[in-house]
C-alpha cells in the first residue's frame, strides 16, 4: 500500500511539472509574437525624413545660352590657287630672281606681286627691238614723202606706204613684248613650291620654270553627304540675310567653321582651332563618290599651315538658345531618353518627439527628353523643350524620381560617390 502511494505520487508530481513546462512554453512564445509584430510594425512605417539616407550626386549649374549646332567633317588642306610660271619666248637664263638673304629664290621662298623670278639672256630681244624701231621710222618716213609727193605717185602706191608703216609698227610691238617677255615676274603674292631651272639653261616657249602657291588664304576640302546639303544651304542664306539686314549678331553674318588641325604639338596636345568660313558648296555630287565637296577658307597669312595637312571642319549650321548638358549627363534607356535635376522641397525638422521647424532636402526630378541635339561629348537641350537650373552629372546611374539627395563639391565628388557606392554594394550583398 505505502509502495503504491509513492509512485502515485511520483506521477502526480511529473503531471505537474510537465504542465508548468508547457504554460511557460506557451507564455514565452507569446510574448516573442508580441515582438516580431511590433518589429515588424516598426520595419514598415517609415523613418523620419530627416533619417533618410541620402544619396551622393555632384550636380552641374546651367543656364540659357546661344550655342552652335556644328557637324564635323575631315578632309585635306590645299593651296588656294597653284600657278605654274614659264617664259612666252625661248632662250637662255642669264639669272634667277634673289630672296630676302639675297640668294637665288628657291622651293620655299616667299615672293611679291611684281618680284622678278627669272631673266633671259635679252640681247638678241634688244637687237630686234632696235631694228623694228629703225624699219618703223623708215616707214614713217616714207609715207611723209609719200604725203607730200601725192602729185606723182599713185592712190596705190600711197597706200603701199601706209601699210607698210603699219607693218614695221606691229612688227616693233612684237619685239618689245618679246623683250618684255623676257622677265618672268611673279603674279600675286605666293611661296614658290617648285623650281625647275637653274642659271644658264635653256628653256623652250611656254616650259613651266616656277610652280606657285598662294597660300596666304588656303581651303580645307570636305565631303559631306546630300542628307546635310540642305541644312547647310539654309544656313549659307540665314547668312546671307543677316549681312543684307545689318544684323548686329556679329556671328549672324559669318558662315562660320572652326579648323581643327589632326596633328598635335611636342607636348601630345591639340593646337587651338582655327576661325575659318564657308566659302563654297558645291552645286552637283562627285560623280564618283556621290558626296557634295564643300569648302572652307582659311586665314593663314602667318604661313603656320601648308597645303596637305589633314583636319577637320566644325561647320556651323545653325544658332540656337539651349542648355548645354554634358552627354554622360543623359541617361538612354528602354527607349527612354532622361536626364535628373535638383529641386528643393521643405520638410519637417523633428527632434526627439517634437517638430521645430521646417528645413530644405534636395530630391532628385527625372526630366524626360522630347528634343535635344547630339554635339558628341555635349547635348543641346532647347528652351523650349525643358525648364533647367542644374543638371547631375555624377550618381545619376542609381536615382530614382523623387529620391533624396546630397550634393557633394567636385573636388570632393569622387571619392564620396565611390565610398557610397561601395557601402551600398555592400548592402546588397
């Protein structure tokens, strides 16, 4: 009997036990429920504006402003006109013209209008000079007698005189632009690109003795396709308007095309573009490669370029009133074409349980691109088109319309996107 009531005790005593230990199982699982809701009712209301994070950007001011609209073709430097020089008469050359150092001109040598080049031997020239001189005066003599002996002499033979003065008159003509021939003188200011004589040689009738180049203005030579030809056109009569109308625009009457040369200095550098115009569109394609040849002037009377030399021309064909954003500003996407500003929005400062006031954040607006005009590492944004203060060039990769922002100075830029960037890498992963 004793044996039975201890072990009814003994169960009685782990019923027992057994049923606190799951009461505190139960009360310890409710209390963790109480928790996670409460957590998870904190993860989803939303911190304080003020507590946000902030993503880094680097934004760019711009404003309104005239820009060229420019389209670039390449092509090669020539001489502006050649000529090729060479005595009317035969002969011998008794001398070569003399430079600056006073030496006898050579390839590469400036020469003025009127400078002598080349001189022939001329005394044969003055000799028959000399005799178409005396044989005129003979004949001018003979009809003098002629005149006054009309009593004697027939009408045809008077006129036998007459002609015959004429004769020795063209005759002596001939001899003095032989004479005259004989200098071969330069007809505009040029640089001689070629001499193909020396002293003492003899050269035939019309042999070419001196090639020239007139370089002070040169031409740069470009193809550009008929797709352009249009714009180009109506930009060479906006032109011509605005010179007719006294436009006080001083590029409105200047069909302006800026000259960059390919080569660069000992440095590795770009040389600084060259203001040049349009001087001609051609009227009809190469029949060969079906491109439109247009030309461009260039000033060069400081004799720094030389026909040959490879650039490109920024041909201007239009002036428009736009905001200029740098192309990697411009986000394409989806079919989408972007880019975001900056713009201030108040917002209430709390601190601890209380607000205190208002303050300024910065949010990120997505500006969608209707028009724009590509100009490589620029685009052109019309007025018209957008409404802009500023522009983010750098963090605009991970924004989103209306997030917050913080804009960092350029010289600190870098490194505060790189580290946010990293700690938002790190984040994710």
């Amino acid at each position: 009997m004793t044996h039975r009531l201890v072990r009814l005790g003994r169960f009685t005593f782990l019923v027992l036990l057994t049923l606190v230990a799951c009461g505190v199982m139960w009360w310890s699982s409710r209390k963790t429920d109480e928790a996670d809701a409460i957590a998870a009712a904190a993860d989803v209301a939303p911190p304080a504006l003020a507590a946000q994070p902030r993503t880094l950007v680097q934004a760019l001011a711009v404003e309104p402003a005239v820009h060229d609209v420019v389209v670039r073709y390449s092509g090669k430097i020539q001489a502006w006109e050649t000529y090729s020089l060479g005595f009317e008469v035969a002969g011998r050359v008794a001398s070569l013209g003399k430079n600056a150092q006073g030496e006898p001109l050579d390839d590469g040598d400036r020469v003025e209008k009127g400078q002598l080049l080349a001189r022939l031997d001329d005394r044969i020239f003055r000799a028959r000079v000399a005799e178409a001189v005396a044989n005129f005066e003979m004949a001018a003599s003979d009809v003098e007698r002629g005149r006054r002996a009309r009593d004697v002499i027939t009408e045809a033979e008077f006129q036998t005189l007459v002609t015959s003065r004429a004769q020795a008159q063209a005759a002596q003509e001939i001899a003095e632009k032989n004479l005259d021939d004989s200098l071969l003188t330069s007809p505009i200011n040029a640089t001689i690109a070629r001499r193909m004589v020396e002293a003492g040689e003899t050269v035939g009738a019309n042999e070419v003795v001196y090639e020239l180049v007139e370089n002070d203005r040169l031409r740069l030579v470009v193809n550009i396709p008929e797709a352009r030809v249009r714009e180009l056109e109506l930009r060479r009569r906006q032109v011509a308007e605005a010179q007719a109308s006294g436009s006080s625009d001083p590029e409105g009457g200047v069909f302006r095309a800026r000259v960059q040369l390919e080569g660069k200095d000992l440095y590795g550098k770009q040389w600084a573009p060259i203001d040049a115009e349009v001087y001609r569109i051609a009227e009809r394609a190469d029949p060969a490669t079906g491109l439109f040849e247009v030309e461009v002037a260039i000033d060069n009377r400081a004799g720094l370029m030389r026909p040959g030399m490879v650039a490109t021309a920024g041909i201007v064909t239009d002036r428009v009133l736009a905001y200029a954003a740098p192309e990697a500003a411009v986000l394409f996407r989806q079919g989408q074409t972007y880019l975001y500003t900056i713009e201030d929005d108040p917002a209430a400062m709390p601190v601890m349980f209380w607000e205190v006031g208002e303050s300024q954040v910065q949010r990120a607006r997505r500006v969608e691109l209707s028009r724009w005009i590509d100009q490589g590492e620029t685009i052109l944004l019309p007025v018209d088109a957008v409404d802009l203060s500023a522009v983010v060039v750098r963090g605009q990769e991970r924004l989103r319309d209306g997030q917050l922002v913080r804009m960092v100075e350029p010289k600190d830029a870098g490194a505060e996107i790189t580290r946010a960037s990293a700690t938002t890498d790190k984040q994710r992963l």
